[in-house]
C-alpha cells in the first residue's frame, strides 16, 4: 500500500459569515491509503458519486480476453477474473488516466441501454465517446476492482 498526505495546513479560524460563502483557501491535511494492487494493475484514480463525493478508488486489471466477446460473456469473463466491467463514469475516469494502456476501440461497460434491453453502453478508447451497441455484438473488454476508500483526518 502507499500512502499519500497533503501538507496544506489547516484553517486556523471558523469562516465569519463575511466569508462563508468563499471556498477556504487551506484544506485540513488528510492522509489517504491507496489499494495494492497485483502485477501488472493500473491505479485509475478515485470515482465520484453524482454529488461529488468519493466513493470508491478503481483499479484497471492486467487480464484482458483472448477475444472480443458479447455483452453478456463480458460481463461473464469480468467476473471469472475477480472483477467487473467498469461503468460508464469509470470508463471516463479510465480515459482521461490510463488510456495509453486502453486498446483503441471500443470496450463494454456494465450498463444495459435505457432506451432498450436488448443494447447496452460502450466506450471508444480512441475518442473518449459513449454509444449504445446491441448486445449480440462482440467488443473489447477490460475488467476493473474497486476498492474501498481508507482515508482519515488528522
């Protein structure tokens, strides 16, 4: 495991009501745990509720199938090698930070399509876009693990 700590020092005074509504301009040090991770693993970075909070760190898997596959056999293989296929929101986390160890096309997410059961989304690697593909259709896979966050206030 490594551990990280921001050296920002804490904020010596509460705010006054002048300057709550201004961001503070020191954090409080915090010391965060990152996973380990096995052989050949990619620490992705830390993914966000819809509110912004962290929910979780996200770990790119080294396995990768011999072949493209369906949705269902993603999902299938995902969890044969001790992980998930990411959701779209961990695919773009995937994109923005390890996309030089991404193959350039598209790869299933674990997410059924909204507008109909029998799709469900993707990601390109090669340009970051989302799309709806039908399920019966063979696609790259990657397999991520999330990992809890262990992160405590000093």
């Amino acid at each position: 495991m490594q551990t990280l700590t921001n050296t920002a020092p804490a904020p010596d005074t509460a705010p006054d009501q002048a300057t709550a509504q201004q961001a503070p301009s020191a954090l409080a040090p915090i010391t965060l745990t990152l996973p380990a991770l096995q052989p050949g693993e990619r620490y992705v970075g830390i993914a966000l509720d819809d509110e912004g909070t962290p929910t979780h760190h996200l770990g790119l898997m080294a396995q990768r199938p011999a072949d493209r596959l369906t949705w269902q056999d993603a999902m299938d293989w995902a969890a044969s090698v001790g992980g998930a296929l990411p959701t779209r929101q961990e695919q773009s986390l995937l994109f923005a930070n390890c996309k030089a160890h991404l193959e350039r096309t598209w790869h299933w997410s674990c997410e059924e399509y909204e507008g109909s059961a029998s799709y469900a989304w993707d990601c390109d690697f090669d340009d970051g876009g989302q799309y709806g593909s039908h399920e019966s259709y063979e696609g790259s896979v990657v397999a991520v693990r999330r990992f809890p966050l262990n992160s405590s206030i000093l």
